[in-house]
C-alpha cells in the first residue's frame, strides 16, 4: 500500500505492477510502440542494478590505473600464490591493469596485490602525518 503519491517510474520499479498498470494510472504523454514501451519498464525495474554496474566500472577503471611500485617485493605480498608472485617479479607491471593482462593470474591475485597496496599507501600516510 502506498501512502503518498509516488512517481510512474517507482510504480513501475515495483516488481508486482507492469508498464501498464501504471498507464491505467497515469496515461503516458506519447503513444509508445512496444519495444519503446518495454525499454522504459526495464530501465525503471533494474535502475538500481545499472547505477550500481556504472559505479563497479568506474571503480575498476580508477583501479586499473593505480601504479605499483617499482621497488615493491611481491614475494612479501600476502595471500597470493607463490607462482603469481613469480610472475609478477618477471614482469614488473607498472600498474594494475598491466598486471591483470599477465598470463596465469587470477582476478584474486589482483585483489589481494590492490588491498596490499592500500595498506602500504595507509601505512605510508600515517608515517608521514
């Protein structure tokens, strides 16, 4: 039950009500065809989902571009197989991005190198402040 009024588009995010039970509500400005008619109730009932992708992608991409240094020692990077940590060292990636494209390493690798990073960058901040 509803106790205010509440836009068309939040009706329709309901996962009980259809495009059309909120026309028979509210008639649309436009007659729409319906493949325009089912774009809008999917933007409407996954808004939330696609908002959230947006933020995962950006994050990545920030993450992506984050640097490693090049003095950093990988075999002293907890949680990571020994075998990764020897790729790493072979290569040398600049980045992470670089380094998610190394042969053999898994999408764990690269979490756990991004939360030792972090905690290196923490580590740095708090010895200088």
């Amino acid at each position: 039950p509803m106790s205010e009024p509440q836009p068309a588009a939040r009706l329709v995010s309901r996962p009980d009500l259809t495009i059309q039970d909120a026309w028979t509500l509210a008639p649309p400005p436009e007659t729409l065809t319906f493949e325009e008619a089912e774009q809008v109730e999917i933007r409407c009932k996954y808004e939330g989902y696609f908002a959230r992708q947006e933020r995962d992608v950006e994050r990545f991409r920030n993450a992506e571009t984050r640097a490693i240094p090049a003095s950093l020692d990988f075999f002293a990077v907890p949680g990571i197989p020994y075998e990764a940590r020897q790729r790493f060292s072979e290569v040398r990636p600049v980045n992470l991005g670089q380094a998610g494209r190394i042969p053999g390493i898994r999408s764990s690798d690269i979490a756990a190198l991004l939360v030792y990073l972090e905690k290196l960058s923490r580590e740095t901040q708090a010895a200088e402040a």
